[in-house]
C-alpha cells in the first residue's frame, strides 16, 4: 500500500510539474520573454531595437502602445494577402526635443521594422535644427532628398548599413499654426524580408 501511495505521489507530482512547464512556457511565449523574445541589439528609437515584438517595445519603454486609427494606415501596410500580418501601433504625448509628439511604430509577423516620429514646432529658428542636429551626430550629415511635395521647407535622407532615415519639415495650413516635422526610420533587413515574402506571395497568384 505504502509503495502505491509513493508512485501516486510521484506520478501527481509529475503531473503538476508538467503543467507549471506548459504554463510558464504558454507565458513566456505570450509575452516575448527569454528565448521568445524577438529584439536584435541593433537599436531603433528610445528603449526599442528592431524587430522587437509589441511586447517587447512596450516593456522596454514601459509604455502602453494603441492602434493607429488614422485612415492612411493600410496605405502603408505591405501589400501581402493577410493584412494581419501588418499592424501599426502609436505612443502619444510624447515629449521629444520640448514637443508633444507622437510615435508610430510598424509592425511585421509582430517584429517592429519601421517607426515614425510626428510633432508640431512653433520655434522655426530652433526646433529644427535641434532635430536635425540630433540626427546628424548619430548618423552624419543629411543628403537632400529629392522625394516630396513643393511646400516642404526641409527634406533630408540618411542612408546607413542597416536603416534608411528621412527628415521633413513644412508649414501647417492657417496663422500662426506652425510647422509639422516628421521623422521616419525603416529597418533594412526587417524591409527586405518584407519584401521577399510579397514576391513569394505574388508568384503564387497562378
């Protein structure tokens, strides 16, 4: 009797045992931890590196990220057959160079690869150069992009190993409204990858 209530015992405890390893294993994945993480150690912006999960860029900047609402989002999405594979998500109420701005970050198969940084400057004589400068120390002097509308008063590209960067800054409609600057960063690899799972798709369209 006392041998069966010791393999009992040993088989209960088996048991619960494998399911605090599923459980925890269930966790880890949900949320992008230890071997589920998916961030490389090249950096992105603030806390975040790319290919971070939603997770992962919400943790790192302990910050709560929300969808992106605007209508002109699925223009930016990838042009795969699952849109859900696409998600682009916002930080607002960002302070940034003594701006309320506003971060959008893009996602891929939940791997971040693209951000964009958007805010209103009121100091023309400034604001821009600050962000510019800021840009330059990190990535060098900015070539003058040629890709933009006639009302832009500045419009800047840097070209890395690993990212493409753009800068552009023009004036808001009305008085006294001020200039919108943007900043917008894609992730290359992260892009490419985009790119060949899109021509994979398309080839099998027939």
């Amino acid at each position: 009797m006392r041998k069966f209530i010791r393999i009992l015992l040993l088989v209960v405890g088996l048991v619960l045992i494998m399911i605090s390893g599923l459980a925890l294993n269930r966790y880890l994945a949900a949320n992008n931890r230890l071997f589920y993480a998916t961030g490389t150690k090249d950096k992105a912006f603030l806390n975040a590196t790319w290919r971070m999960s939603r997770n992962e860029v919400e943790r790192a900047n302990n910050a709560s990220l929300t969808p992106n609402d605007k209508l002109w989002v699925l223009m930016d999405a990838p042009s795969v057959m699952d849109l859900k594979r696409y998600m682009q998500l916002v930080r607002k109420d960002v302070m940034l160079w003594g701006h309320s701005a506003e971060i959008a970050y893009s996602f891929f198969d939940n791997k971040l690869y693209e951000y964009y940084i958007s805010l209103t400057v009121y100091d023309l004589d400034k604001s821009p150069d600050e962000i510019r400068s800021t840009l330059e120390q990190q990535f060098g002097k900015g070539q003058p992009d040629s890709v933009g509308g006639p009302n832009l008063l500045l419009n800047l590209k840097w070209e890395t190993p690993k990212q493409h960067l753009t800068m552009w800054m023009g004036s808001n409609e009305g008085n006294n409204s001020g200039y919108y600057v943007g900043v917008r960063a894609t992730y290359k690899p992260g892009s490419e990858e985009i790119d060949r799972a899109v021509k994979a798709e398309k080839k099998s369209y027939f």
